[in-house]
C-alpha cells in the first residue's frame, strides 16, 4: 500500500473529477491520501470529500497564503471544528499551516508577524488537541523549527520539504517526518535528491501535493494522487532498494506520523 500524505484533492484544477481521482489512486495502490484544509471555508468541503470515498481523511488549518483574509474568529472556528472532528476518525492533523517567506506580499512586515502569530495558535490547537500538524515551510525552514520547538506539537510532517541536512535533523529531532513528491523525480534537482538519498528512510513520506509539484513526467500538467507509486519508484531507484521496501517503510512512517490515520484506514 501506498499513502499520499499531502493533496488539495478539493482543488478547482479537479472540477468534479475529485472522488474519482481518489478511486483511481485507490486501483493504483494508494491506500489513503490525506487532504489538508487551507482556510475555513473549505473544512466542511475536506471532510465531505473524504467521508465520500474509502482511501481519503483529512486535516484541519489555515494556510500561510490565506493568512491575509482570515480573521482572529477564524482561529476560534478552527479550535471549536476541530473539538468537533475529534469524534470523526477521518480527521487526522492540523493542516496545512505554516510560514511562507516567499511571496513579496507576505514577507512585508505587518505580513510576516500576522503568518507567525497564526501559526503558533495552531500549533497550540494541535497541542491541546494532541494532534500532529502538517506544515508548510517554504523559505521559512529556521522560524518553523522556531516554533515548534517552543511550542511542541505532536510530531507530524514537514511538507515539500527543501532544506539542509542539519534542518531536516531538527525536525527529525522533534518527531516529524520530511514529505517528499514531485520535485525529486528532476534530475535538476540535486539538493533534495541528495536528500532523499542520505536522510534515514525512516525520517521520509510521500506526498504529491496534487494540482501542483508535479513530477517530471507529468510537467507541467496537472499532478493527482495516483502518481505516488511511480514517485515512489524514484525514491526506490535513488537509494538503491526494492519498490516494495520503500512502499512499506513510507506507509509506516505516514501511520507514524499521523496515528490517527491508522483507524481511519480501518473504516
């Protein structure tokens, strides 16, 4: 079996097709795919996707880049959801947050202390909560470990992760796995190939992040969850192992990362 840790499955880029892409990852091997939340207004939308289809759960969280539009009673409806969802084995993590310095408008300075003051209250929900998060760190690898260590979530999973070795240690270190998809099947992109080979398999997860990061055979076209086995036959091919191996030890890790996906897999 294989787990996609990371897909907008409820993306627009999938129209109506969403159940049906999930069905067709699910004949391809991919047992479950985690669909993150990324403002309040499509909670409701993840979980229903989710609830429809065998091999899906999701998360709950506000996204840095909807950081500008939301409003401190949306921290409020996240908490007050997300008491709701413990109920429902299907909601697994606090997702997708995080901190994104990459794009001008939220780098400028009002900017930058409102994605930080978001993200710390939802690592505080995961932690009251006792789940673990999904977050997203681009550009913004230091400050999310920052965070994190001061405020100490449940584990859970660096997404797209594209940092040094001694940062993907300080995540290792404070439990979380390092989501890898897409950008490791670019012969180009050396740095987290490099990564993908010499981290510990035990630290990585797959991940699509479908609509987008899609993996050089399908560039630049649109990415769905039914590419994870292929993606994880590169992983296979760099580190020198079985496909069988990699599909195993990744499942493990996802179940590890996010234990709460453990039961839904069971529904």
């Amino acid at each position: 079996m294989w787990i996609d840790t990371h897909c907008h499955l409820d993306a627009h880029e999938f129209g109506a097709e969403s159940a049906a892409q999930a069905r067709l990852a699910g004949e391809q091997g991919v047992g479950m795919i985690v669909l993150p939340a990324v403002e309040v207004a499509n909670f409701g939308i993840v979980a229903e996707l989710a609830a429809g289809v065998d091999n899906a759960c999701y998360a709950l969280g506000i996204h840095p880049i909807y950081v500008p539009q939301a409003s401190e009673d949306d921290l409020l409806t996240l908490r007050a959801q997300v008491g709701a969802a413990m109920a429902d084995p299907r909601m697994v993590a606090i997702g997708e947050i995080g901190l994104d310095f990459f794009l001008p408008m939220l780098t400028e300075p009002a900017m930058r202390d409102k994605q930080i003051h978001f993200f710390r209250e939802q690592l505080r929900i995961a932690r009251d909560f006792e789940l673990p998060v999904l977050m997203h760190v681009r550009k913004s690898q230091d400050q999310v470990l920052k965070h994190a260590r001061q405020i100490r979530p449940a584990g859970g999973i660096a997404h797209a992760f594209n940092g040094s070795f001694q940062q993907a240690q300080g995540y290792i270190d404070l439990g979380f796995k390092l989501g890898f998809g897409g950008a490791m099947t670019f012969t180009r992109a050396l740095q987290i190939r490099r990564l993908a080979v010499e981290l510990p398999l035990s630290a990585i997860v797959l991940e699509t992040d479908a609509p987008d990061i899609s993996p050089s055979w399908v560039h630049p076209g649109r990415n769905s969850p039914d590419q994870i086995p292929r993606i994880g036959a590169v992983l296979a091919e760099l580190r020198g192992v079985s496909i069988a191996e990699i599909a195993a030890t990744t499942t493990a890790n996802a179940q590890s990362a996010l234990p709460r996906m453990t039961v839904s897999a069971k529904r």
